[in-house]
C-alpha cells in the first residue's frame, strides 16, 4: 500500500534533493500531521472560498510577506491558479501572448477558454542547451503585430531557475494596459534575501501564481495566487478558483500553507541567511570540477541569454562529458543515495531549499566531486544538440483541436498532418506541440532523439511512442 511504501522509503535514508521543499526535514514540521487534524469547515474553521476568519488571516500574513494586494491560498497547486488567471482575461476566441516553455497548465486553460495563443519563443543557449530568459523586446514586437492582446503570460523562474527581466516586460504590458500574469511556480522563496533576485510581485506583475510546495517547507500542491494591481480581474479570479478547487478543501493543506507562512514571518530572516551560507559554501566546493559544471549566481555574467539565474536551483551541466544527465541521476541515485528533481540529455537539475542541511548539500558537492574524478581525463564527449524548434504552424486553436476526432498513425508517418494532441515531457512540463499545429520532420526528430537520450514523451491519448492522434483536416 502507498502509505507502508512511502514509510519504508523515508526511512532508506535517501537524501531528497528535489521538491517538495519541506525535504522531509521534520524538525520544521509538525509530525503529528495529519489524521488528527483532517476537518471539513467545522464550526470556526472557516471556508476557503468564502474566508471570514482564520483563513482569512492566512490568505492575509500571505500578502503581507510578499508584499501583494492580495492573495489567495491554492490547495490544488499553481495549475488552479494558472487557470483561473488566464480564464478571468481572456475568453473565446480572444489572444493572450505566452511565452513557449510555459508549462502545460498554461496550454489547458488556452484550450478550455478557447483562446488564441500568440507565442513569444525563448532563444536557447548554446553551451548549457537551456531555454533563456524572454527578450523585454520580444514581447515588445508581439504587442505591436498584436494589438489586441488581452494578457501576457510568462514563466520565471523556470525550472532550471532562468529568470526573466520582468520589471520591463511589466513596464511594456502596462504602456497598452494590459495585465501581465507570472507563472512563478518554481519561485515562491524569491525576495526574501539579497542573496536571490526579486520575486515577481515585488517587479511589478500583475498576478503571481507560486507554488510554496516547490520551495518552501509546505506539502505537496501548496501555492498561492497574489494580485498586485488595479488591471488584475480579482473578481472573476475569485469566482473560477471555486470551479477549479474543490468544494471539499484539505485542512491539512491549508494548514501546512499557514504553517510555511508563519514560519517565514517569525524565522525567514535566519533561515535564508543560513541558506544563502550553505549554498556558498556548495558552490565553492563545485568549483574545482573539470568535467561537470554546475551554473550559479557567481557565473551567470558567462551566459548573456540569462537575464538572472536562482542560486536554489543546481543546474549540473554533463554535455561535454561521456555522461549524460539521465545517466548521472542514476549514478546519484544508485551509488550515493542523492535523488535529484530531474534529468535530460545535457544536464540534471537539484533543487534546494530552506530546508536543506549542510550536510545534505556537502553530500550532494561530495558525490559530484567524486563523479568528476571518476570521469575519464581523455574522454569521448557526447553532444546533446541544441535543437531550436521553430513555433509550429497551427491550423486551429487547441480547444477547437481538442474537440475534433480524427484517425491514430505512426509518429514517423504524422509529418504534415495536424495534432490533435499535446505532447511534451515530464518535467518540465512543456508541450514541444500542441493541438491544432502541423506536426514536421523537425518535431518527430527531435522527439525521437529525446526519446533515444531516455527521456520518455507523453501525450495527451497516451499511445506514444508508436501512435499519435492527428487528422489531414484543418478547417
């Protein structure tokens, strides 16, 4: 059973160098979690979608700790608050300007408002094959061939911890009024020390979804949803968040939610501080790798495509090593007891947090040390290609893609027909096309040379490898 499995696992002592980011480190935590406190909205405990009282004070030390308007606790993670941001501006047949490698949740709700997306595509960068920071100009030049943009939706940090400019491209979507919605997921610890950049709130967007989950020390789909302006659709925000969470919220999240907050309005200060101390002393411990490179603060100024990197997050570059990323996770999993957050063909990714121990983090340092010595001094490098894929041809928008039926056929024979399905990697989470694009040669190359590095593609109907949905009728 799932809950013996996941006692027999916390104790293997595996270290958890990924998200949740409570790490389950319980001297931060309450262990008597969470039978005992598992309520429905009892006498005096209030009502999420209706918040009078304690909830009410959560959803408050939430704004006062980030510094927004307003916030709303979310208990099924950033995805209900992507939805419901983007359903409140904009609805069918209307645009919203999105950044490409926004993540799936982004994608859905363009299909379920019957939105038409306009797509911003992120440069890559060519020595570490990460998606780079989006181009305040980029969006610029959208807004001039698309006057009639309802919302800009972007995603910083992402999830190798690329943060893009959003103080200007804030700047720019406020000259047209129009309302900017930062997917920042992977950023609710920013701002909270010197030693991270901005949060989105404090650089002026309009709404912020952050997952605490990701992080913080909360549980698993923890988030919140700030506002943070007069151009934020905070009533029909409020409204679709009780379509998109449940009537029956977990006191247990919301609980945890309050919990992380409190413990950064009482203790953040000492916690980040010590944070900040630890992943110094990580960094200069990497620093004498020859084989593998791990990007941070201290050498962001090499890589011009990132406008700012988050220091939380351990970008392990391997593709000028006989390693791969996939293979690295495994050899970290396998022979030091280090589970990373995820893996691809040129690079891993570890993410820490406040929660992280000295200890913990020296492990991680000690284990790449010990793989850098271990490589070959004469070695045979593997290159994962940066592969630019141009933005698709669509035909249609993804909802009205999404409700056509066609025939299944083999990927390899689907070039030049149009997708009725999404189709992307976990994680991070980014369709590479979506219904209603014409699928090229260039696509089923890159998906199959994803799928020869390991990584394993998803799509919508779940037959691929082999098949994917598609029809030769784009009306």
């Amino acid at each position: 059973m799932l809950y013996e499995k996941l006692n027999e696992y916390a104790a293997s002592g595996v270290y958890p160098m990924h998200m949740p980011g409570h790490k389950r480190n319980t001297a931060f935590l309450s262990p008597g979690m969470p039978y005992e406190i598992d309520v429905s909205e009892i006498h005096g405990f209030d009502n999420l979608h209706d918040p009078q009282g304690i909830l009410r004070e959560t959803a408050q030390i939430a704004a006062e700790i980030y510094g927004s308007g307003k916030s709303f606790p979310l208990i099924n993670g950033s995805t209900a608050g992507i939805l419901a941001a983007i359903g409140a501006h904009a609805g069918y047949g209307e645009k919203i300007l999105m950044a490409r490698n926004c993540h799936i949740s982004v994608y859905n709700a363009v299909a379920l408002f019957g939105i038409e997306p306009v797509y911003i595509m992120p440069e890559t960068d060519e020595s570490t094959c990460i998606a780079c920071s989006i181009e305040p100009m980029s969006v610029e030049r959208a807004l001039a061939e698309n006057e009639d943009v309802k919302l800009i939706v972007v995603t910083s940090p992402t999830y190798e911890g690329v943060i893009s400019d959003i103080r200007s491209i804030a700047a720019i979507a406020h000259k047209r009024d129009i309302p900017l919605l930062v997917d920042c997921a992977h950023g609710a610890h920013l701002g909270f020390s010197l030693g991270f950049p901005e949060s989105a709130v404090q650089a002026g967007a309009d709404v912020v979804v952050m997952s605490l989950h990701k992080t913080l020390p909360a549980l698993t789909q923890c988030a919140l949803l700030h506002i943070c302006g007069d151009r934020a659709g905070m009533d029909e925000i409020s409204r679709l968040l009780t379509v998109f969470q449940t009537s029956s919220p977990s006191y247990v999240l919301m609980a945890s939610i309050d919990k992380c907050l409190r413990l950064l309005l009482s203790d953040g200060d000492r916690l980040f501080c010590e944070y900040e101390r630890n992943l110094d002393k990580f960094n200069r411990d990497v620093e004498a790798l020859h084989n593998l490179e791990v990007l941070y603060k201290g050498k962001d100024m090499q890589y011009p495509g990132f406008f700012a990197l988050d220091s939380g997050k351990v970008v392990i570059i391997t593709k000028k090593t006989a390693l791969g990323g996939l293979m690295l996770a495994d050899i970290l999993r396998k022979e030091h007891k280090i589970e990373i957050e995820m893996a691809c063909g040129g690079y891993a990714v570890a993410m820490t947090s406040i929660c992280d121990t000295t200890d913990g983090l020296k492990s991680l340092s000690n284990a790449l040390t010990e793989v850098d010595r271990s490589l070959p001094k004469s070695r045979e490098e593997v290159i994962f290609e940066t592969q630019k894929l141009p933005v698709p041809k669509q035909a249609e928008t993804p909802g009205n893609a999404l409700k056509r039926r066609g025939f299944y056929t083999k990927l390899e024979e689907s070039i030049g027909l149009m997708s009725l399905e999404f189709i992307w990697a976990y994680p991070p989470g980014i369709p590479i096309i979506a219904p209603g694009e014409i699928i090229s040669a260039q696509i089923v190359s890159y998906i199959k040379h994803m799928a020869s590095t390991g990584i394993k593609p998803k799509s919508t109907r779940g037959r691929l490898p082999e098949f994917v949905q598609v029809t030769s009728d784009s009306e």
